[in-house]
C-alpha cells in the first residue's frame, strides 16, 4: 500500500528530498526554499535522503521512518529532520 509523504522544505536551499525502499529509489522530489511536496513511500518503513540540491551532498537523512510529514529546516549551518 502507497503512503504519501509530506515534505516541508523551510531550509535556504534548493533540496531534492529521495525516499528508497531496500536500496531502490522509490520517489524524488526537489523543492525550493519554503516549498512544500508530497512523495510516494510504497512500503513502510523506509530510508529519506536530502541533498542539496545544486551539489548533490546529503545534507540530512532519516532512516527506517515511518513518519508522514518531515520539515528540513537550517540553523547556521546545521539541517535539522523535525
């Protein structure tokens, strides 16, 4: 069964957030700063990635989540998963 995931990027960059299932991409959104997106977890739980996205680096992850809603926000240099 499909899960929607809530994706709230409050960071000052450009984020492509990834949702994998046993190493397969399942879904990929990139969201601009104050943008919100819904993606796709086909199974539960799963691992999320966020990478900046203009370099590619992980930013931040959570792993083995079951959570439906995740905001990336950014204090300093610092992301932080809430």
């Amino acid at each position: 069964m499909t899960q929607m995931v809530t994706f709230h990027n409050k960071a000052a960059i450009k984020v492509q957030a990834q949702i994998f299932a046993d190493r397969e991409l399942v879904s990929a959104c990139l969201a601009g700063p104050g943008e919100t997106h819904t993606l796709a977890a086909e199974s539960m739980p799963y691992d999320i990635y966020f990478k900046n996205g203009a370099t590619g680096w992980v930013v931040a992850r959570e792993l083995d989540s079951n959570a439906q809603t995740f905001t990336l926000s950014q204090n300093n240099k610092r992301y932080i998963i809430t």
